[in-house]
C-alpha cells in the first residue's frame, strides 16, 4: 500500500522525457487528461497487486500507459477487420467491402469540389438524384430510379408518399424484423399509413388480397422475407398476380426486395432468387433495395419504379431528411459502373467472393495451411493445421438458409484457449474474426481479401510467442 504514497504527481509527470514529447506533438491539455487516466489506471492495477515499487517504476508504468492508450486513441474506433468467418455480407463487420473502381471514384469526389447540385452544360443549379438515374434505368429496365440513405429509408418513403393516412395490405407471412431493428409495422406506422394484415402465417393467396380492398386502400406491399423461410405447408402471392390485381383495381404494388441482386448471370446457387431485374419485368410500381447488400456497394436505399411515383417521391419533404451525400452517390455509382462495363463479377469483391470456384477455394485454403504450417514450426503452440471443406453465407440478413460450400483451414492449439486466441486475434489491429467448430478454430477464405493471407500468418504468430501479450 506504500505503493500509493509514492505515486508522481501530474507536474513530475509531466516532466518525463516521453511526455514532453508527446506535448511538443499533441494538444497539452489532451496529453494532461490522458496521464490523468493513466494514473487512474495504474492505482486500480496497484490496488490488484503485492509488488512494491519505486516511484521511478511507477512513473515508467504511468507514462508506458499514457503513450499506448494515446497511440490506441488516436488511431480511431474503426478499423480493419479481417473477415475468416465465410459470412460473405456480415452487418456488424460494415456488408460489403467496395470496389476499387467505387474507391477510386469517391476519392476523387471527395478531395475536390464537383457538379453534386450543378448542371455544367446550363450552368444552373442541378439535382443530387439526376447523377445515378440514368444508370440505374439503363441497368434494370425500370422507368425512374431514386437513392436515399438506406433502403429502411426507401421503405419509409414509399410508404408516405404513396399511402399515408389510407391503408396498405399486406401479407402476414411477410411482417419481418431485419437485423433487430427494421420492421416493417413499426415503418408502416412511422410512415403514418395503416397496416392491413391479411392471410396467415404460412399461407397467402391473392383472394385474400382482393377481399381487403376497400375505398381506404391505397397500396398492395410486398416484402422480400430475406431473413427467414416458412418452408413446408405454404404459400406466398407471387408478384405478377399482385400487380394484375393492383391494375385492375386502379391501385399501386410496392415491393420491398431487400437485397437486390444486379447480376442475373451469376450462378450463385441463387437462381431461385429473384433479381432486380426479375422483379422490374414481374411489374412492380415501386422496387426497393439496399445499396450495400448483394449490389456490392455503399449503404444506400434503391428505388426503382413508375415514373410519376418516383417524382412523388422526390416531392417529398421527407427527402430531403432522407437524401444521401456525395459520397454515397460517388461510391454507388463507381460500383454501377462496373456492372455497367460489364465486369461485376472480376471488380465486385462481393461478386466475386461469392463467384469463386470450389478450386480455387481449395487451392486458396492449402496455401493459406502451408503459410501456417512454416511459421508454426518454430512454435510449438499450434497442434494441428487441416485444409477441409466448410460451409460459407450470403449473410446480410439474406438467404439464411443457404448454405454455400467453400474451403478454410481449421486450426487446433496445444495450450491455449481457443476463446483467448479468439480474444487475442480481435484484439489486434487489423483484428481477425474467425469461425468456431467442435472446439477448433475456422478461418473460411471465401471472405478473405487480397493480403489477407499473410496478415493472418503474423497475427497467429504474435499469438503464439510465449507470454505474447499483444495489446
Ligand atoms: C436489409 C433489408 C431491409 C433494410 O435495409 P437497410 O439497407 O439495412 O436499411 C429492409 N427490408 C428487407 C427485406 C431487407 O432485406
């Protein structure tokens, strides 16, 4: 406890070498505040331990703190992480990796002023949303096309301007929840339209669509059930016969796809699915998809549709609450473009993660075990290396069902914990995120990203070293 005595006070501290450094760099009122912490810090670890120091100790330990925590701080929350899951659109790791192409655009939208909102040929004032419609019609086959924030903001929108204060049907087998937070009632009732149920839960027949119709109705509302599958004894409207009745009744057909696959070649195992194109052509008046979804882009609500629609949207005060910056329209049109030359599948890393072959997967696996084993050799840490067959995700809330098969390298420790490995590999910068199987750690390729590989190699290295603390 004599420890406490002997802690230095901030002005001693502040007269250490490394501090003065650190001031001569930084604000001093920031590197004050953070020896602050340190010293914090450092009484909770003296308070946990017997060992006597000196006060030249305790002051090396303090200021040893302060620098990490500010080196830590100062490189920001977000940060690189290496995705060895196999789940190819995973939210919580940011959905889809964009494209070079994207990139490079929105570098280049992003560092100089540019024509956002200005028409260079009249030189007058322009609109945000002209940039990406005409690839988007030319892509799909769709009259108009508008982007918004996201596609629960697309949603939002085509409820409200379409049916606020009427009622919209739609089928109780398709009331979802995506990712915790997205539900399509409490939107419906943000929107200020009334949700009309109709059917059950495992079955809808378009009989029950034509009987809700009444003076109030204003929309017939589809939604993509993206995240789960009622399989068995059931039965969904299909989109043609909601449009004919939409038609017949003089009324709208809004449909919320979720995630909108751009790439009807693909053969993804997916062929059942429904692409963007698909759904244009089944007649929808209103499409709705996210940008960073299967499309491969940035987060960002695509809507498609009739022409008159779409400019009502545009109307829409709630557009403008709603509209996507010039960055989002810089990244998204950088990716149409490559669907638009026609390479998706090469350009696309989310194309392409979910395009690669069964060989090549294999072939990426065995050397990603061979980098492994040579640098396990000198560590005796790692018990057992295997190339094996694993099965991958489309992820992002999409087709979870829906296994695909890929190859990873699974990875048996001697000493340690699997979950402390595991703890340790997040921990680092760039952190790695690894699948869990019968006790063994799973690293898929499929989601890997070029340079990925040797990454993983130093990082379960740095995991290995004896006493390798590494934070
Ligand atoms: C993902 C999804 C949404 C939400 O889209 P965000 O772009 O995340 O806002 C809405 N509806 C369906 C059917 C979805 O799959």
């Amino acid at each position: 406890m004599k420890n406490f005595r002997k802690i230095p006070a901030i002005d001693e501290l502040l007269l250490h070498e490394k501090t003065v450094w650190l001031i001569g760099k930084y604000k001093r009122e920031f590197v004050v505040d953070m020896l602050r912490r340190a010293t914090d810090e450092l009484r909770r670890d003296l308070s946990a331990s017997p060992k006597e120091c000196t006060k030249e100790e305790l002051m090396e330990l303090i200021v040893n703190k302060m620098e990490k925590n500010v080196a830590r701080l100062l490189q920001g929350t977000l940060q690189k992480v290496i995705n060895g899951t196999g789940v190819v659109l995973h939210t919580n790791l940011g959905r889809a990796p964009l494209s070079e192409g994207a990139i490079n655009y929105l570098q280049a939208m992003a560092v100089n002023y540019n024509n956002l909102e200005l028409d260079l040929e009249q030189g007058l004032r322009g609109s945000r949303y002209w940039h990406i419609e005409d690839i988007l019609t030319r892509l799909t086959g769709a009259e108009a096309a508008l982007v918004v924030n996201n596609n629960a903001a697309a949603v939002l929108l085509g409820l409200n301007t379409l049916a606020k204060g009427r009622e919209v049907i739609v089928s109780r087998g398709q009331l979802v929840e995506i990712g915790g937070a997205f539900r399509i009632p409490e939107v419906m009732k943000l929107s200020g339209a009334q949700l009309v149920e109709v059917g059950t839960t495992n079955r809808t027949y378009i009989s029950d669509f034509a009987a809700a119709i009444t003076e109030e109705t204003a929309l017939l509302f589809a939604a993509h059930t993206s995240n789960y599958k009622i399989v068995g004894f059931s039965e969904e409207v299909p989109m043609e016969a909601l449009v004919k009745l939409g038609r017949e009744r003089g009324m709208p057909v809004m449909q919320d796809l979720g995630s909108g696959i751009l790439c009807p070649d693909a053969d993804w195992g997916l062929r059942e699915e429904p692409s963007v194109n698909d759904c244009v052509k089944a007649g929808a008046d209103i499409i709705t998809f996210s940008g960073d979804k299967l499309l491969g882009g940035p987060q960002a609500g695509i809507v498609l549709g009739k022409k008159s629609y779409i400019e009502a949207m545009k109307k829409n005060q709630l557009t403008r609450a709603l509209r996507v910056d010039k960055l989002t329209i810089a990244a998204l049109e950088g990716t149409l473009l490559e669907y638009l030359s026609g390479h998706p599948q090469q350009n696309i890393p989310v194309i392409r993660m979910l395009g690669s072959s069964q060989d090549e997967l294999q072939q990426r696996a065995e050397k990603l075990a061979a980098l492994l084993q040579a640098a396990a050799k000198s560590s005796g840490s790692i018990r057992k290396i295997l190339v094996l067959e694993v099965e991958d995700m489309v992820g992002g809330g999409a087709y979870p069902t829906h296994k695909i098969p890929g190859w990873g390298v699974e990875i048996e420790f001697t000493e340690l914990h699997l979950s402390e490995v595991a703890k340790k590999l997040r921990a680092m910068n760039p952190a790695l995120l690894t699948r869990k199987q019968d006790d063994k750690m799973l690293i898929s390729v499929r989601t890997l990203l070029p340079g990925d590989e040797e990454i993983i190699v130093e990082m379960l290295a740095a995991v290995q070293k004896p006493g390798g603390s590494i934070d």
